[in-house]
C-alpha cells in the first residue's frame, strides 16, 4: 500500500462515522469471529493474541492499529484478554480514481483496505479513541462536530505514525513519550514512578534519559507545564488559588504557591495583581520541548489542538478554533419543522415526521405491523425465525442484517424518516442517520399501552384501538375455546431442545411462545416449572437432558428446528424423547422458526396455532 497515495486519499474523501464500541476478547481456544458490516478502524488497546483480517494474521502484543473493510472476515484469538475499540464508518463510492492499483480495482472503494501495525507511540492514539468513544453520545451539532474533529485529529496521528514506520524513521524513544504524556496528564496527581512503569524502565533510567537528552528531569518538566497552565487559569479565569491548583495537579493552594514563588520569583497573588494593574509581566523562564518531540508534534509546542482531560469537553471556541466554523447560541425554543412533531422520549424531546413511511426496526417488527405499518428495514433474522408474519411482511422489507449486529451502513443507505430501536446504547449511532425512539416494549406494562406507545410514534391512535380491541376479543375467543375443550387442571411445559447438549424450559417472560402458552391460553405450568421458573419471573431455564422427565406431567410443547413432520408422526420422535413415559404426556411438536418473537401480533398469531394443535 503506497501510504503518500492513502494520505492524500483521505484529504478528498467525505466519510460518515457510523458506530463506536469497545469490544472485550476473552481467553479462549476457539477465536472470535465477526463479519464487518462496513469499513472500520480498530484500536487494541492491550492484551496478547492474533487478530486476522481474512488471511492476514497479526500479532497482538498490546497497542495495535488495523484498518478492515466491508465484508472482511475478522478473528481474534487471545491468549490475554484483548480490549478492541471498533470505529465504523462509510464513505461514498469515488469517482475512478488515479489512485494506483495498490488502492483500487475495478468497481470498489477505493478505502477497502485492510492493513495494521504496531504504533511506535500508542499513547496518544488510545487516548483520542477514548475521547472519541466518551464524546459519542453527544447529539447537538457542535458536539458531532468535536466527534469528527477528534477523529481526523486520530487520523493524523495514526498517518504519520504509520508513514514513519514505514520509512523506517527512528523509533520515538522514551523521553518523547514521558513529555507527551506528562502534557496530557499534568493535572493529574502523577508520580514518576508510574511513568517509568508505564514506559517499561526504572525511575532512575528515566531520569538518566532525561538529563542525557534535555539537560533536565522528567519533575521538572512537569513543574513547568504545571506553571505555564496556572499562570494562563491566573490570568484567565477568577478561580481562586486552590480552585487553580485542583486544575493542574496540586492538593492546595499553598503548595501551588510554594511552586509558583520558587519558579517565577512571585507569588500567583503578586502575579494576578499586576496583570489586573496593567504591569508589564515578570520576566518568565520558557520550557522548550525536545527537539524530535517538536519535529514530529509541533501543535503541542504552539498549542493549537485543544487536548481534553477526562472529565472535561470542548467549548465552543474550541469548536471554532478547531474546525473554522461558527457555532451560534440561541435560547429560543426549537419549533418543529413543516410535516414534523415534537415528541417526548426516553431520551429527551426529539422532532419526529407527522406520518413517518420511511420506518426501520431493529427488534420491535410485530407492534409496527400490527399498526399497519410495513417496515423499510428489518433484521433478517427476525424475518426468518418468525415466519407467523410472513403475510403481514411485503418484499419490499430490506435487510439490515443479524438483529444483534446491525448494517449501520445498510441504515444509512435507506434514508429512513425515523428508526425504532430497543436498545439505548445504539441511540446515538442511529439518531446520526435519522430521528430514533427508543421503545420499551413489554417494559410499557400490559399489551394495549405498549400498542398504544407505538401509536403515539407513528401517530396511528386510532389503528392502534382498533387494534387492541380485536386483540382482546381474539385472546378472550381463544381462552373460553381452551377452556371447553382442555381441563384447567392439565399441566403444559415448554421446551427448546436445539441449542447444545441441554434443554432450555421456556418461561413466560421472553421470546419463543412462552407469552402465547402461559399469558394469552393461560396454560397451567408444570409443578417444577411454575416452581423453579415461573415464580422467580425467569425468562428460560437450562436444564440436562436425562432431567427434562422431572418436569413433565400432562402435555409438552417442543419447538421442534428440525426436519418438519405430522404432529403425531411416530419418526418425528428424537432420541432424548424415547425416555419420557408418553402414555401419560402427550408431546406436540411446534415449528421453531413461527415462535421466536415475543410481540404482541406474534403471540397472538401463536396462541392460535397453539390452541389448535393442543384440541387436535
């Protein structure tokens, strides 16, 4: 790869920023395994393994950087715990670009590189990627703009880092990395001596390096960049001593003090008065950086890029000094735009369309259908784990991929007019493509508020009564029906036998037909399975397979993922089955892709279905 060509690649590209997460590897024999849904950066911020990008290994040892493009098929085996800060983003398809064959061919993106490499000063790219990850959440247009900034600012870092390496320039050595971070850190209660460790030397060999290369000590360096802090905050801001000392690295004001006097000749207090008296300044002693430190980061010596501490965030002259843009304050309220609505969300008051049509779920499909609302984007996985929607679901449903790992890329490219989520922690990835409420589902409390919610959302009231009214007389139908036909006093238990060597007792607070059996048919559980599952309100229960006889009694329910036979098909028996006393519990065999979901249409729909085959 021609790093100059890259470079400059990145000067004339736009690119959107997708997602931010951190990801955790575990130890483990058998790797990880994910297949990237869109162009990424990652950070390994530590740990030991091997990470591969399609058959390309890398090996970890620590801080390590790696580009990886859509549809790449990434492994991560650890052999210590790896931490992995996964950056997404998209960028629009170039024009043919002069680029070279090492960046293009022929109909891809000119990004869809993978590389990685082992950054000779890690420091500063891990800290930016936590600022970065710390900022995300902020959704006002100048904390996206400090998102973007921080990342450009990474991508620089990580550039050059990557150019020298591959020029092969000399290695920053230690005291380059002590004086960096002694920049970033100095308000901070610092000892040398976890410097030193965090460099991998001895105080002592620190402080020779130190005086070998700027005649000086790592101590006194920090003093000076303590003092050139509090004299800007004396001039600056109206703190008082001890407010001025917390902010650069002291207890108290008084050893602040004792500090400032010996450095400056004056104390702060004799200092403040004379810049309030408009008299000329005390002659001041200037730290210059090393040497290399300059050449490689001259904006730390002319301090022009904001560096953030961690409990701190960029004002907006920051903003505008960063990014030459205006950032205006305005106290007026915000008024919703022609065709749009206010509305109140967990999140806050977002402006969401009078009518969206342009809708995408990533979890709560039923309750959108149930309104008469066919998504524009949907998980696969939901699709084809419930086939009881099937009727209710068009072709022109796009897939936005696994329900647990989400396209934002394929998001983006629908350009919805709102998305519905149930996870908070993605709120701020989509609210970057779309306006996006977060529903809460069963967390409403009974079926008619949560249809009622999702009423509110895509402003549907009276389809939404509608709906519930048909709800309540089906599910009425449905238990006078069981009723007459099934004794109250027979028992039903639930079971999924298709993952692993256990079975999984189905409760009646989750997915896979547990709300149709014990809510809607008000099916009477088990003894065992009342008592150690539906009691202590557990959504499933792993059990082995030679104890699933201690918790039948009358019917059982198998969600069957096999090879579809008759109900009473003496061949759709398996061998876990041939133990059960069956003269005495009749076991149904149900369809494991029409149970998955959980949603109100859904349970109905499989309440039906389940009614039907118990009277057979």
């Amino acid at each position: 790869m021609n790093i100059e060509e890259y470079g400059a690649l990145w000067e004339h590209i736009t690119i959107r920023l997708l997602d931010i997460q951190i990801m955790t590897v575990n130890i483990s024999e058998d790797p990880d395994t994910w297949t990237l849904p869109s162009n990424a950066f990652l950070m390994v911020t530590n740990g030991k393994g091997k990470i591969w990008l399609g058959q390309a290994m890398h090996q970890i040892k620590g801080a390590y950087v790696l580009h990886a493009s859509k549809g790449t098929h990434l492994n991560c085996l650890a052999k210590k715990q790896i931490e992995i800060y996964m950056l997404s983003y998209s960028s629009p398809k170039p024009e043919r670009a002069n680029m070279g064959s090492s960046l293009t061919s022929s109909g891809s993106d000119s990004l869809q590189v993978n590389y990685g490499f082992e950054p000779r000063y890690p420091m500063p790219l891990i800290e930016i990627m936590q600022w970065i990850y710390r900022q995300w959440n902020e959704l006002q247009s100048a904390g996206r703009i400090q998102t973007k900034a921080l990342f450009y600012q990474w991508l620089a870092e990580m550039l050059k880092q990557l150019q020298e390496q591959r020029k092969k320039r000399t290695k920053l050595d230690r005291v380059d990395q002590a004086v960096r971070y002694l920049h970033r850190h100095y308000a901070e209660p610092l000892k040398m001596e976890q410097v030193a460790d965090m460099l991998d030397c001895s105080p002592r060999y620190l402080n020779q390096l130190f005086r070998l290369q700027l005649n000086t000590s790592p101590g006194r360096v920090l003093l000076q960049i303590r003092m050139e802090h509090a004299m800007k905050l004396l001039v600056s801001t109206k703190g008082t001593l001890q407010e001025i000392a917390e902010r650069v690295g002291y207890e108290n004001g008084y050893t602040l003090s004792r500090y400032f006097k010996k450095h400056y000749g004056g104390s702060p207090e004799y200092y403040r008065k004379r810049r309030e008296s408009n008299v000329p300044d005390l002659a001041l002693q200037t730290f210059q950086p090393h040497a290399s430190l300059e050449s490689h980061y001259p904006e730390w010596s002319e301090r022009k890029i904001p560096i953030l501490e961690a409990d701190q965030t960029m004002s907006e002259q920051d903003i505008i000094a960063l990014n030459g843009v205006q950032v205006s304050k305005s106290t007026a309220p915000v008024m919703p735009r022609a065709g749009t609505r206010m509305f109140a969300t967990s999140m806050g008051e977002i402006t969401i369309p009078n009518k969206p049509s342009r809708v995408v779920v990533d979890w709560n499909l039923g309750e959108v259908l149930a309104l008469g609302v066919t998504p524009l984007g949907a998980p696969h996985s939901l699709i084809e784990s419930n086939q009881m929607l099937e009727p209710y679901i068009c072709d022109q449903v796009q897939d936005i991929g696994n329900h647990n790992f989400i396209s934002l890329e394929k998001v983006l490219e629908l350009e919805p007019d709102l998305i519905i989520t149930w996870n908070p922690a993605a709120y701020a990835s989509y609210a970057r493509i779309a306006p996006t409420v977060v529903y809460g589902g069963g967390g409403y409390g009974p079926v008619p508020e949560g249809i009622r919610q999702m009423g509110r959302i895509l402003n549907r009231h009276t389809e939404a009564e509608a709906w519930i009214k048909e709800y309540m007389r089906r599910v009425h139908t449905l238990q006078q029906t069981i009723t007459s036909k099934v004794s109250s006093e027979k028992t039903f238990t639930l079971i999924d036998p298709n993952w692993g060597e256990h079975i999984t007792l189905v409760g009646d607070t989750g997915t896979r037909g547990g709300k149709a059996a014990y809510g809607l048919l008000n099916l009477k559980p088990a003894g065992k399975v009342r008592q150690e599952l539906l009691e202590p309100g557990l959504e499933s229960l792993d059990i082995a397979r030679s104890a699933v006889g201690g918790y039948l009694e009358d019917y059982l329910l198998v969600l069957d993922n096999g090879p579809r036979h008759g109900a009473d098909d003496p061949s759709s028996v398996k061998s876990w089955q041939k133990s059960i006393e069956t003269e005495h519990c009749r076991i149904i065999n149900l369809d494991w892709n029409r149970y998955f979901l959980s949603d109100p249409l859904s349970a109905v729909l499989q309440a039906e279905e389940m009614a039907e085959r118990i009277m057979r």
